[in-house]
C-alpha cells in the first residue's frame, strides 16, 4: 500500500527471549509460581501458551478452554492442539449456562452486547481459576487490538500483563512461525468466535497487514495523517483507523480520578522499593 517501507520484521529468537524473560518477571515479581492462560484455538492465545509454557515450566501453565454452544469445532481443535504441544494443565469450563439466562433476560440485544457478555463470562472463569490454581491471568492481546481498542473492557482485556502488547498482530504470526505453532492455527482467519462467521476483519472493514503498516508510520515513526497519506496510503482508509482509535482511546486508559487536593492520586503512589520485596 505505501510506496516507501518500512519492515514489520522482527528477530524471533530475540524477542522470544525477551517476552519468556518478562513473563518470568512479572509472575516471580508478584509473587507467584504459576499462570492461567484463555486458549480459544486463534494465533495470539496459542503464541502466548507456548511462550508461558515455555518461561514458567508445563507443568505451572493451566489453559482453559471456553466455548460457548456456537463456538466453532475447529477452535476446540487448535485449542487442543496447543495444549498436546506445550504439555501445559488444561481444563474446559463451557460459559453457554452462565450467559444464557441474560440473553433471555434482555432478547433484544444484539450480537455486539452478547459477544461482549461472553468475552466477560470467560474472564470471570479465568479470574475464578486463577484463583484455584494460584497462578496470574496472562492476556492474550496483540498491539494491533490494543492501538484499535478491538477488545472488551473488562473482558479479553483484563489481565495482569500483556506479553505480545508489542507487537502487531503480522508480527505475531512471525513470531508464531519461528516457534512451530500449527501452521493451520496462524494461517486462519482471526476471529473471536463470538457468533458464527465472525471475522476480526470483516468487522473492522481493514485487514491486519494493512493496519500494521500504517501503524509503523502513524505510531512507531509519528508520521502525521496527511504524510501517511503522502507515503502512498488511502485517504479513506487512513482517516477510518483513526477514527477507529478515536472511538475507542478510552479503553487504553485507567479510569478517570476526580482530584480533590494536591495528594497523589492511588494511581500515581508507588510502593517503596525495600516495602514491595
């Protein structure tokens, strides 16, 4: 799309080190041993369970699947797949008789406010089995998602830590590839499995290749609308990204406080090295 480029491409033994070191460090550093991971059969989940696997030992890795009664038979499968791979715990706890007395309650909600209960329904079991295993709730987010707001509040966005928050979602495959995640797990086409043919992209109206582009211009080099434009990207398609992230800049922040006084707000107060050991 852009007469000039710049590369998507990354080192994968460097940045597989580099994420098997920080989720080491930010389990250990909270003070835990273990993790739980959603495995839903899509690219991000499965890089994040070889990669959690992979820092913390199979045995302290406990992934869940959780379908819902529409949820795709291939999305069990690759699920599968990923754990026969990593070795890790596994458990499926299904959400269909958790969401489904809310749908009866309010029938008129469309297809958006279920996938967003449901996407809540599942967080509420991971947080619930964390709970049990005594293990952090590792997110599964790519970069792309994040910059698009392309995530539920309080759903798939709730977690103790982001380990792929860094990169693009085409990074990610790379990443995928380098490590031998099941090639038919990256090569299909991203989805949340939130109702039947729903695709990430058909509901974007862009696809990822694109975006992450324009992404390393608009956000990695700073590069203005007009000059992205100038770089050989779509007016049309540049003004609905940012649009896109326009709508949806809140979900990247923590909630607003009302400050009253010069204190620090909880946000800002950091706990004294020699106190949070």
């Amino acid at each position: 799309m852009a007469k000039q480029s710049l590369s998507l491409e990354i080192d994968p033994e460097k940045t597989r080190n580099k994420i098997t070191e920080f989720i080491r460090t930010e389990i250990h550093s909270a003070g835990f041993q273990r993790a739980v991971v959603g495995v839903s059969g899509g690219v991000d989940s499965a890089l994040t369970c070889y990669l959690t696997a992979e820092a913390l030992g199979s045995q302290n890795v406990l992934a869940l699947r959780m379908p819902y009664k529409t949820s795709t038979s291939e999305s069990m499968e690759h699920a599968g797949l990923v754990i026969e791979a990593t070795g890790v715990l596994e458990n499926t706890v299904p959400i269909t008789d958790m969401v489904n007395p809310l749908f009866a309650q309010f029938p008129e909600a469309d297809r958006v406010r279920r996938g967003n209960a449901m996407a809540r329904a599942r967080m509420i079991v991971l947080y619930d089995q964390s709970a049990a295993f005594k293990g952090l709730v590792v997110g599964t987010g790519n970069k792309t998602e994040i910059l698009l707001g392309y995530t539920t509040l309080y759903g798939d966005s709730a977690c103790a830590f982001v380990p792929l928050g860094d990169l693009y979602k085409t990074q990610v495959r790379q990443l995928a590839r380098a490590i031998g995640v099941p090639g038919a797990i990256i090569a299909k086409p991203p989805s949340a499995d939130l109702w039947i043919g729903q695709t990430d992209e058909g509901e974007l109206g862009f696809t990822y290749e694109d975006v992450d582009r324009l992404f390393l211009y608009f956000v990695d080099k700073g590069y203005s609308p007009q000059a992205c434009v100038d770089v050989g990207f779509d007016p049309g398609f540049v003004a609905a990204v940012i649009e896109q992230m326009r709508q949806n800049e809140f979900k990247r922040a923590l909630p607003p406080i009302a400050k009253l006084g010069d204190s620090k707000l909880a946000y800002e107060f950091q706990l004294p090295m020699e106190l949070g050991k």
